[in-house]
C-alpha cells in the first residue's frame, strides 16, 4: 500500500479504531486502489480518500416508545448519510439490538460503492437503532416506527434521502414507517421510502431482488469458467428475504440451495430447497417470529439439522454467505477450502473478514464481492423509485428483465475496471475500483466539499 493510502487508512484507525467494521471495510477497499492512486495523482493533491472515507453528515436522535404494559422505553436511532456526489442518498435502515455507530457507518460506506456500481443515480447511506423487533407485538413495533419517523422525517425526501428496509425492518416496519411519514408531510412525495407494499407504490420482485441478483451475477462468474447452474449445489445462510430470493432463481435455473441457517444452527437439504412447498415455507418460517432454522428439519424429511454450527465445510460447488457481517471467519475459510468449493459469492455486506477473505483468494478459489454481487437489491429500489415518480407500475418480467441487466452490467464493469490495472480476473479489486471512480470522478467535478 503506497504512503498515501496508507496515511488514510492510519487515520481512520486512529479516529474510527472502536468501530471495527467501519475500519474493516474501509481497509479492504483501500487495499484495491493503489493501482489507481499511482494512474491519478491528482486524487492525492486534493486529499480525496480522507473526504471519501467520512460520512458528509450524520446524526443521532432519541426514539421513545411505549409496550402494551403501559412502561416507556427510548432507544437510539442514527442515519448516516455518507455520500451524495451521485445522487440523493440511498440506503436501508436496519432494527437489531447491536446495530451502533460503527455498523451504520460500515454499511453507508459500503453502500456507496454498491450504488455507485448500479449506473443509477443514488448517493449512499444507512440508518437504523438499537431496537429490536423481535419478540414485539405489531402495536409496540408500530408505536416505534411513528416515533422513529418523528424524528427522521426532517431529513429524509425524494430528492434527498430514500431510506429502505434491512435487517429486522421488513415490509411491516415499511408500512408503519412510510404511513407516519405520509401524515407528518401531508403527500406522497413519490413514496420516498423503498421496499413499499405493492398496493401503496412498491415494486413487483422486490422482496426477491437481492437473491435474483446475486444468481444472475453468479451466472456471469460461470459462464466465465463455461460452466452453468444446472446440477449446481450451493450453500447458502440466513432463510430471510435474501437466502428465499437466491432458492427461488437457483431452482428455476436448475440448481439447487441445500444449507439453511439461523441463530441455533444450521440445516442440511440434500435434496434441495427447489420445491414450492419448501421455498414457501421459508416465508412461514420468517412470519411465525420464531427466528428458528430447525423448523424446517422438524417439517421436511431427511432434513438434518446442526444445531449451533455454521455451514461453511459442507461439500458443495457454490458458497453464498448470505445472512449478516464477518459470519465466515478463519476457521470456516479453512473449512470451505477443504470441502472443495470453487465458487465463493459474497451476499450479505461483508460476510467475511479481511483475513478469511484473502485466503480463499490465496487458496485459487473465484471470490466475487458483496458490493458487487447484492447490488441487485438497491438496483430494483431505484426502479421503484422510478415507476413512483413517472406514476407507473410495471410487470414483473419487466423488472426483472431490467435487473438482469443491471447485474450483468455490474459484472461487466468490475471485470473491466480489474483487467484495466492489470489485476487479471479479480472480482473484489474490480468492484472497488469501478465503484470507486464514478463517485471519484463525481466528486472531483463538483469541487472539494
């Protein structure tokens, strides 16, 4: 890593060293830029990396809501809106209890290069608190939503800020947010919020979007190597949105996701998850609040189940981390290279630590990156945003169609932009630079602000 990069990545470990996520990823995108750094000198002499690396703004409010016992509780809620060079900022809000600062940051950084990646015309950010649904009736969860729209609502609008759902604010938590939202401005304001129900300006496809995506980006990796999905196994995590949406695609293009996770273990399929029965049961699962992947042991035959474990070792063509951040590890990279998996697709953002991820690279594996591969799903958000503002709607095989297109493009880019600098077939060096020069290049036309 060259001297200036290098200054950059020091001082955000000096300012940001107990969020380490946030340092994490911002290692991991530094670590692909010195070929382009050394090419334009002219990022360095006006210090463009050090304005990149910091949000624009971002802020911290208080959430104060009420359970059915009567007894008030405040939590915090933050939206960090990182970048705007390319458009109005666009990123999920996520519930969980752990959510902090430094995950807010992480995902808005990472969010930029995602958006950046689509072509579209939306700047990065995130946003979420430390409340966690879970275990909530729908009257507490709605009593929250108000209260966090309350506060958020200021700063947020379609020229502004477009929030969208993530972990642990599905399309419940969009209903409750967006409907607060409506009354507090008084219009629709092209539904500034994403992820929406149908019948209030949503989408068709779009609960699938980031699964249908990271399958249409896979079939690009191998059609590279002339191979197809037909007969593929994969491995996949979490049985959320994304993991239903990769087993939906996969199965109508002939492979098959056979590894389900959760918080007490995880499920092997041989058979697959490729029947109606079983992709819908995913959904029932999700619904029933239980957050148990054994369930669907416990409702399929021949189904085992491995409670407390992770599935990365099981011996399947494809790996798909697909849940939450840094769940694949050292010991699991290991364990993957063992199995003689050839193909490891990142989903979730940054699934993997740095160290595990430059092993399975090490190790000759074809390593294509979260940024890249789950873009599929903010993509589908900007069409939504799209049809919201031109007052349209648009068949599902037209959205589809269009996110194919989105993603094979994406894929394109990042090939590019790695033979450009002379990195051969490297996915994750691809995806960080060609992220990075279209904001890079924004931010250079528009000054130094």
């Amino acid at each position: 890593m060259n001297a200036y990069l290098a200054s950059v990545l020091e001082n955000v470990k000096s300012k940001h060293g107990n969020e380490p996520e946030f340092v994490q990823t911002v290692e991991e995108v530094l670590s692909s830029l010195e070929p382009v750094i050394e090419k334009h000198p002219e990022y360095e002499k006006v210090d463009l990396l050090t304005r990149m690396v910091e949000p624009e703004r971002m802020f911290t409010f208080r959430v104060t809501w009420e359970d059915d016992n009567g007894n008030w509780h405040t939590n915090t809620g933050w939206r960090c809106q990182f970048n705007g060079a390319i458009g109005p900022y666009k990123g999920g809000l996520r519930f969980q209890s752990n959510v902090y600062p430094g995950i807010i940051k992480f995902l808005g950084f990472e969010q930029t290069f995602k958006n950046s990646l689509t072509g579209l015309p939306i700047g990065g950010g995130k946003g979420g608190s430390d409340f966690d649904p879970a275990g909530k009736s729908d009257a507490e969860i709605l009593r929250f939503c108000q209260s966090f729209m309350q506060a958020l609502y200021r700063y947020i609008g379609p020229d502004v800020d477009v929030p969208a759902g993530d972990m642990g604010v599905g399309a419940r938590e969009i209903g409750y947010l967006y409907g607060e939202y409506r009354r507090l401005k008084g219009a629709f304001e092209n539904g500034v919020l994403t992820g929406k129900g149908f019948s209030y300006g949503g989408s068709l496809i779009r609960p699938e979007a980031t699964g249908y995506g990271a399958v249409y980006y896979l079939e690009n990796v191998l059609r590279h190597e002339g191979e197809t999905l037909v007969d593929k196994t994969i491995a996949c995590a979490g049985f959320g949105n994304v993991t239903w949406g990769i087993c939906k695609k996969a199965a109508e293009l002939g492979a098959k996701v056979v590894t389900l996770s959760g918080p007490d273990g995880y499920v092997y399929d041989p058979e697959g998850v490729i029947t109606e029965e079983k992709i819908a049961y995913l959904l029932e699962m999700r619904a029933s609040g239980r957050n148990r992947v054994q369930d669907y042991a416990d409702n399929f035959p021949n189904v085992e189940f491995f409670p407390g474990e992770k599935p990365w070792g099981v011996k399947v063509d494809i790996c798909m981390p697909s849940a939450m951040q840094n769940d694949v590890h050292m010991e699991h990279a290991k364990k993957i290279s063992q199995a003689g998996v050839k193909y490891y697709i990142e989903v979730a953002n940054m699934p993997t630590t740095n160290d595990a991820l430059k092993y399975l690279m090490d190790c000759g594996m074809i390593v294509a990156p979260s940024k890249a591969v789950n873009a599929g799903g903010v993509a589908t958000s900007a069409l939504e945003m799209a049809q919201n503002s031109e007052r349209l709607v648009w068949t599902a095989e037209e959205v589809d169609r269009q996110l194919k297109q989105i993603m094979d493009t994406i894929y394109s880019m990042s090939v590019e932009a790695a033979e450009k600098y002379g990195l051969d077939y490297n996915l994750v060096a691809g995806a960080n630079i060609a992220g990075f020069q279209r904001v890079a290049d924004a931010m250079m036309a528009q000054g130094p602000f």
